[in-house]
C-alpha cells in the first residue's frame, strides 16, 4: 500500500511539539496502582507500542488518555487538549478502537460506519469521496452490506479501524488491535498503520505480544504500572549485543542443554529455538562457562540478534533457573506403547458448519506437540475431541491406546487437561480447588495430603491457600491451574492456550516446568497463539479453516518458508506462507 | 481540495464542540431500532409475551370460585333437611357430595378431594322450630387453602339463609334484606381487573427488563465504550437508546389494549388519551429503573436478575395487581409506595373499569413521574462516572 492511500491526517495544532505528553499521572484501583507516577511524550508521524503483559496498565492509560478515566494524580494532554479540563475536544482530535473493536454487531458494515460518521458529525452523503476513500484503504467495500458479526477477526478490526479514523484524527488510540486476529489480517493492519503515520499521524499501538513491539518506531515499555522503558525498541534490544547466542545443532539434546545452561550463573535467560537453543547472559557475565557447555556437547556457537521479549526480561533481572523442581520429583513415564495420541479422520460438524475436517496424525511418548492456527481454525474443537470433551462426528481418537469413544472414562483419567484461561473454582479457596482436583482424580489419605503439599511446596503457594483463585496474580493462577492438572501425575497433558495474558518471565517459568516434564516422557499436548512458543514444540500442527495445513518440526516450517529476502524467517512468517499458499490453491 | 477539507475542518469542530446535536441523537435512535428490529429477543419480549400473559390472566388464572367441591352430611331424615340438602345440590357455585355420616368424609378432606363439608345435624328439625337460638348447620372447611375456605363457610351460610328466607314457611321473616351490588365489575369477574393489571406488567418487562438488557449488552460488548469515546454526549447517548424501546413500550400497551377490549370484553370506560397518557408517565420510571439497573451491573445476566428481583416482582406482587395491597402488613404496604407499578396499576383499573377521573389520574401521574425522575437522576450520575 502506497502512503498516498491513506486518509491524509488533520495538520498538528500549531507549536504543539508532542502528540500526547504523560505528566506524572497515577491511577488506583481500590488498593491497586493501575498506573503509578508515568512520565512519557508521544511524537506525531510515529507508531508508538504500548507494550507491556496483562495487567501493566496499558488499557487504563489508553482510557485516561480518550478522557473516559481521570488520573488520580498528573495530568495527560492529547493533541495539546487537557484529558480533563478539554475532555470536550478530545474526542473530536482523536480517534480510539477500543479491545475487540466496539462494533455493533447486528448492524451491517455499511451502518456501523454512518453511525460511527454522524456521531462525529460527518455525513455518508455529503462526504462519499472519504467513505469511498476508507473502504478501499481497508479493503472493505466488497462487504459493506454484510453484518459485522458475521465478519472474520480481521476484517472487524478493519472496520473498528475504520470508525476510529472517520474524522481525520491527529491521534490514534489503538488497545490491543492484533488479538483474535490471524498474523496474514495483523500483516495487513501493519501495512495501513504504517501509511498512517507517514501521514503525521501519531498512532499508539498497545499490545501484550512483546514481539509487536519490534515493528514500533518507539516504545513505552509498561510493567506492573510503571513505565520500565521509553524509546526505540532498538535502543533495549541494543543493550543485549554480544549477549545473545544461539547454540546450534543440539537435536534431541536441547532441553537438557537448556536446562543446564539456564542454571549457569551467567545465563540470564533462554529459550529453545528449533531444534538449538538460543541465551542471554547477564549483563558484564563471562562468555567463558557457556562456550565450554557448547564444546561439550559439540554445538555450535554463534551470535543470535537479540529479541525485544529477552531484553525486557533482561531488564527485569533474568529469567528463572532451567531446573523444574515439579519435574524433578516426578518419576519416570512408562507407557506400553511408544505412540501417547493418535487420531484419524477426525471430523466435526456443527450443523452446516465444519470445524475440524479429517485431521490425523500420531503423537510419540514424551514429545510436545503443538496445535496452531488463527482464531476459528479449529486447534480448540480437534483439542476437545482429543481428551474427550466432544464426540467427532468421524473419526477416531486414541490416548495411550485407550479409544476415547469408547472408553472416555478410563482415558480421562490418564491425561490431565488445563482449560483455556485456567478454569479454577471462583468460590473455592486455593487449598480447596487444589483438594477438589485430588478428589476427582481419587486421590485418598497420605497420598493425597503428600501430593497437595508437594505442589504448594513446588508452585509456591503458601501463601494465598485461603484466598479465592480470582484474586492471584495472573501467573500465580496459571501455577495454580497446572498443578491442579497435573495432581494425579497423568502422563499426557492438554494444554489449551497456557499462556495467554501471562507476562514473559512466568511464561519462562512455565516452560521450564513443561520441558522437565517431557524430559520424564510426560506427551504434552499444546495450543497457543505465541507464535515463537512453537519454538518450544517437537513438532507443529498447523490448522488453517478446519484443516490440517502443515505437520513437522519448526525447524523444517521455517525453511519451507525462507526465501532470498527472508532467509532467516520466524515462525510467524512460515505461518503467513503456508496460509497465503493454501488461499491461493483454494482460489 | 485542500480549501474543502479545511471548511469541512471546521464544520466538525463545530458540531462536536456542541453539547447536543440533533443528528447525533438521531444516528443513535436509527442505530437502535435497527438493532431492537433485528433482534428477534426484541420482538419476543415486546409483542409475543404480553400476548401471552394476557391470555393467561384472561383465561388461565381465575380468582373466582366455580363449582368448588363440598360435602353434605345428612344426619337427620327430616323433610326440612331434605328441602335444605336439594338447596345446596341446586345451587351452581357449589359441586355437592352427600354422605349419612361425617366420617365417610374426613379422608376427602384430608386428600384435597373436598374442600369442606356442611353437616345438617339429627335434631335440625328441632333447631329450626325453635325460636332464634342456636346454629342449623355446621360448616367444616381446608383451612390450607384460605380463600376457598372462607368462601365455603359464607356459602354455605348464604345457602341456609337464603332457603329459610324462600321455602322454611315457619321461619321467622328478616326484618332487613340484604341485597348487595358490586360497582365498577357487577359480576365480579377476576378477568376484568386482572387484564388491565397485566398490561402494567407487561411495561415493567419493556420498560425495566429490555431496557437494563440491552444497555448492559453495550458495556459488555465493549461498543459502549466507542461510542463514549466520540463527540457524543451522555445525554444523546440515553435518550437515544431509550426513545426506541419508549415507542415499543407505547406499541405494545397498544395492542395489549386493544386485545383487552376486543377479545377479552374488558370495557374501556375511560377514553383512550387518558390510557395513554398514563402509559407514557409509567414509562419513565419503568426506562429510569432499567437505566440505573444496567449502569450498576453492565453485565446481561446480572442485569437480568436485578431487573426480575426489582421490577417484574413486585410490579407482580405488590401493586396491587395480584394481591390486594389493603390486606398486606402495614410494613409491605409501606414498600408498595415505591413500587412505580402500584400507581400505575390503580390508574389503569380506573380507566378501564371507572372512566377519567382526574382526582386519580393526577397524584398518580405525579408519583411516577417523581420516581421516574430519581431514577434517571440516580443513572446519569453512575453513567457520567462511566469507566471508574
């Protein structure tokens, strides 16, 4: 998309400098600081990222800065307007999609977009050549009769887009514009934010996806409330050259080497990346202990350009050890097969709809197998019907060797499952949703009292046992929800989205549990939308409308996707391939 | 081009700058009844359910007493006794089991067979020759059920009353005759002060219920938020969310009257104007309360449960619509003054069953319209705090 396509953005107020200033603003829910003494400036013509995890506070400032929340204490101005004295104008200087859009659902494209044009005082009629202007910027006039509802991810979000853009603002106010939307629909979104700012515009972009903050021509950096960065992303990805490396080659050996070198002194972080692994060391650390590791196992040593998610953990202090201390006490799997699940010609129908087409494959004994796909794909319903929650309308599925049509019973009790945001009992206390998981599983007597203690011990639990699970930090609530999983020792385990919303250095904790888990050849089962957390799997199953589009390593995902201008791709580029090829085939 | 786009520039600052613009208001009343009228919920609950309500009332629930079954004990052979049980087996109200001994009966009674029973006693012959004194009969009734109970016991009397008056020759003439009318509902028929009645339920459906649905289906949704982040004001934002589901309201009481009319037989006595004034003032505290209730709970289901505690009950219970309100304790009778349906429900049995009587009308119009007023106070003050 050329620049000169954009709706072209109302000049910048005369000898306002700033696009948005942040003035020392503060914001407290009850005993929470949602935001606590921030400090930042916005510049026109630039895409800023609001980056940060759930519960950093980037929706809060988002709605102090639209006027719907007054700060507490500081001030914000928007555009040179006071989000509190001039609440009045803010809303004509800027233009906010809120989280999933604030489209009306019922309404067709074409109606969401007058309503959205006369509330800010414009009128369809009069102003066709800027409605005809909108709709081919975002693609949508092919579909303006069509009901918002009944749009994909993506094309709502061209339309949110759109509403937001209606009076030409001087700024954009994005909250979270990339959820449940599938990486091709996000490439696009890209594309117009890009010609936006070209514009002048000054778009801000806020996101949990740490990667996004790459794409940014600047930063802000939110972390429980507090600003932990401000500028470009390469000026904190900067900080780790010379510091990050990637050992090559380590095959099957990966995760023991993970481990080991995640409980080096020096190494502050590191992640499995294919079929290597990639580290971080701490800041002024010797390279000295890291490069023997690498000799002892033959590998390969090389300097790996550094990501903004290992700089951010960098900057919270490293992530945690490679030890898993629940995996530790966990004895060895033995399975009288080498195959953990297996299904064929898995199909489900909802009516007319089908949500899962002839899905096959077979998963090994200890390995981590991932499911991927954009919202709708698929990953959920195939997931559900692999641990028997849903009966296929075809097909079979087996889970250590047991059929699950027609023994359900005696394959649950042989896998553990943690639903998609963690599912734990709001009215019971921690103690009691852990005792009701060993209860269902019949666990009885001294062993249950021994395997209740032993994940208190391991998740670090003492403290909250009486508090209800809603009021645990996020990445507490997901310890809580794996141990309540894992309590009768299943060896498969269904992971269904573990690591949504759950900021980086719990995510790191999280895999470090999930890797020493496999290493005892417990089968893990996972769906995710973190694209680099692929990384983690053996091997990926790649879903793409209902089908299977892609089974194999990530190593070999990424190679059928390199190309000469992309030698090196990520895994969400090999996505972007594979859905673009099937697209075209279909067509 | 650049000229244009500076005038248009300006025209929108202008526009927004203003607290209310008569064509935002109007894009979200569009907006809204596009919304209700491709909400086949909508219709249900506005067209649908009053249908049903009111054949139920009309013809399901009935507080009057037919046919209710007794039993008749004739312990004596006398030809006045038998004169008497005929009386009772004449008459329509009452379905009569005779029986020679009170025992047969007792296990009737206990099972719900019967709801009483009459005993004419061995010496009634000789009770009636006497001069004044004691009892004829004695009248056993289901205690469990007191409507019926007490009905029973008049019956039965009225019954013995009325046969000494007509065919006991030797009895003594009354002095006085009591022949009572019953103004307003000559026969007393429950139908036609219940339907009128449920036209005011059906409103706190609309009015409350919908209204708080809706309203929360936008917080929830999250659009409440972009519409808030436009140059539209919290007061657009309401009327223009109410007026639709104001005129559904009118519509439906409209047709809830005219099935009340035309295929109940209930009589209008008053005029129509005066109906529908009435409907329009209760509209307001009914819309108030569904404002309030969706700007506290902006989630649909708890929404719904407020609406159904706060309105729909005791717009059912405590209006006077269902149960009298003079014969509740003085406690729930004093809640019953903030029920905004009581006023309404007294102003509609008036229209329909009396005719326009100002002197009713107005402290009732005046009352909703109070309450109404609290309401909408109370909501725009947790809307204009929107986010916190």
């Amino acid at each position: 998309m050329r620049p000169s396509d954009a709706p072209a953005a109302a000049a910048p107020r005369a000898g306002t400098e700033d696009a948005v200033v942040i003035d020392g603003v503060s914001k407290r829910f009850g005993a929470v600081w949602a935001l606590r003494d921030l400090r930042a400036r916005i510049r026109y013509g630039r895409l800023t990222g609001l980056v940060g995890p759930d519960g950093a506070g980037k929706t809060t400032l988002m709605r102090i800065l639209t006027g719907l929340l007054a700060p507490d204490a500081g001030r914000a101005a928007v555009a040179g307007f006071d989000t509190v004295a001039d609440k009045e104008a803010i809303p004509v200087a800027t233009g906010y999609m809120p989280q999933r859009f604030g489209l009306y659902e019922d309404l067709s494209v074409m109606e969401n977009l007058r309503l959205y044009a006369r509330l800010r005082g414009m009128d369809a009629e009069r102003n066709a050549d800027l409605f005809a202007e909108l709709l081919a910027f975002t693609r949508l006039a092919p579909f303006t009769q069509r009901l918002a509802g009944k749009l994909s991810g993506g094309m709502k979000q061209k339309l949110g887009l759109a509403c937001a853009l209606m009076a030409r603002p001087k700024v954009l106010l994005l909250d979270e514009p990339g959820v449940g939307v599938d990486p091709v629909s996000r490439q696009d979104l890209w594309r117009m934010v890009q010609a936006l700012t070209d514009d002048g515009m000054a778009v801000v972009w806020s996101t949990a996806y740490l990667d996004e903050a790459e794409r940014c021509g600047s930063v802000l950096l939110l972390n429980r409330g507090e600003l932990a960065f401000d500028g470009p992303p390469a000026d904190l990805t900067g900080r780790l050259r010379e510091r990050s490396f990637r050992l090559e080659g380590l095959g099957a050996r990966r995760r023991a080497v993970l481990a080991e070198a995640l409980d080096l002194a020096g190494v502050g972080d590191g992640v499995i990346q294919g079929a290597g692994v990639r580290v971080v060391l701490r800041a002024g650390a010797e390279a000295a202990p890291i490069r023997a590791l690498a000799a002892r196992e033959g590998a390969r040593l090389a300097p790996a350009p550094a990501r903004f998610e290992d700089a951010f953990i960098d900057l919270l202090g490293g992530g945690p050890g490679g030890t898993s201390a629940l995996a530790e006490g966990m004895p060895p799997v033995d399975l009288a097969s080498d195959v953990a699940v297996s299904c064929r010609n898995l199909t489900k129908r909802f009516g007319d709809f089908i949500a899962a087409d002839n899905v096959s494959f077979e998963v090994r004994k200890g390995e981590i197998f991932g499911l991927l796909g954009p919202n709708g794909a698929g990953k959920s319903t195939t997931f559900k019907m692999l641990c028997g929650l849903l009966k296929p309308t075809r097909g079979e599925a087996h889970v250590v060797g047991l059929d699950l049509r027609r023994a359900t019973g005696a394959a649950k009790s042989r896998l553990g499952y943690m639903a998609q945001k963690f599912s734990l009992y709001g009215l019971l206390s921690v103690r009691q949703n852990l005792e009701f998981a060993a209860g269902v599983y019949g666990l009885e007597g001294a062993a249950r009292r021994e395997r209740i203690g032993e994940m208190i011990a391991i998740f670090d639990l003492g403290a909250w046992l009486e508090a209800p699970p809603q009021t645990l930090p996020l990445g507490h609530k997901q310890r809580l929800a794996l141990a309540c999983a894992l309590m009768h020792r299943p060896p498969v385990l269904f992971l269904d989205e573990p690591t949504s919303g759950v900021d980086p250095i719990t995510r790191r904790e999280f895999w470090t549990h999930i890797n020493g888990l496999a290493r005892k050849g417990v089968t893990v089962m996972v769906t995710t939308h973190f694209m680099d957390e692929a990384e983690y799997c053996d091997r990926v199953a790649m879903l793409y409308r209902a089908r299977l589009i892609a089974l194999d390593t990530p190593d070999a995902l990424k190679r059928g996707a390199a190309s000469a201008a992309r030698p090196d791709p990520t895994m969400e580029d090999a996505f972007i391939r594979l859905v673009e090829a099937e697209d075209e085939a279909a067509a | 081009m650049n000229r244009v786009r500076h005038r248009r520039g300006a025209e929108i600052e202008g526009a927004a700058a203003r607290r209310f613009d008569l064509r935002r208001l109007l894009a979200l009343i569009r907006k809204e009844s596009l919304q209700a009228w491709r909400d086949p919920s909508t219709l249900l609950i506005a067209f649908v359910l009053p249908a049903v309500l009111l054949f139920l009332f009309a013809y399901a629930v009935s507080l009057d007493v037919r046919r209710v079954r007794i039993g008749l004990v004739l312990e004596s052979q006398g030809a006045s006794a038998q004169a008497l049980a005929a009386a009772f087996a004449a008459t329509p109200y009452l379905d009569v089991t005779f029986a020679r001994d009170r025992r047969e009966l007792t296990g009737k009674i206990v099972s719900g067979a019967l709801r009483g029973y009459v005993v004419i006693p061995q010496d009634f012959e000789h009770r009636l020759a006497e001069p004044g004194g004691r009892p004829l009969t004695q009248v056993i009734t289901d205690g469990s059920l007191p409507n019926t109970a007490s009905f029973v016991a008049s019956y039965a009397q009225g019954v013995v009353q009325t046969w000494r008056a007509g065919a006991g020759p030797e009895a003594p003439r009354a002095a006085l005759v009591l022949e009572p009318r019953y103004w307003f509902n000559a026969e007393l028929e429950s139908r036609r002060s219940l339907v009128p009645g449920a036209i005011a339920i059906v409103m706190t459906i609309i009015g409350t219920m919908l209204t708080a649905l809706v309203v929360a289906r936008e917080w929830e949704r999250g659009t409440m938020e972009a519409v808030l982040s436009t140059p539209a004001s919290v007061a657009e934002i309401l009327i223009g969310k109410l007026s639709p589901y104001f005129v559904l309201g009118m519509l439906s009481t409209l047709a809830a009257a005219g099935l009340a009319i035309f295929v109940f037989q209930v009589p209008l006595r008053g005029s129509l104007p005066a109906l529908l004034v009435l409907s329009a003032v209760f509209m307001v505290p009914a819309l108030g309360q569904g404002l309030l209730i969706s700007s506290l709970a902006r989630n649909q289901f708890l929404a719904a449960q407020i609406a159904l505690f706060s309105g729909f009950l005791p717009a059912f219970m405590l209006s006077g619509f269902l149960f009298e309100i003079d014969s509740m304790p003085v406690w729930i009778r004093a809640i019953t003054f903030l029920v905004p349906a009581r006023y309404f429900v007294a102003s509609l049995k008036t229209v329909f069953l009396a005719g326009d009587i100002g002197s009713v009308f107005l402290p009732n119009l005046l009352t909703m319209a109070a309450i109404g007023l609290v309401f909408f106070l109370l909501a725009k003050r947790a809307t204009r705090k929107s986010l916190e």
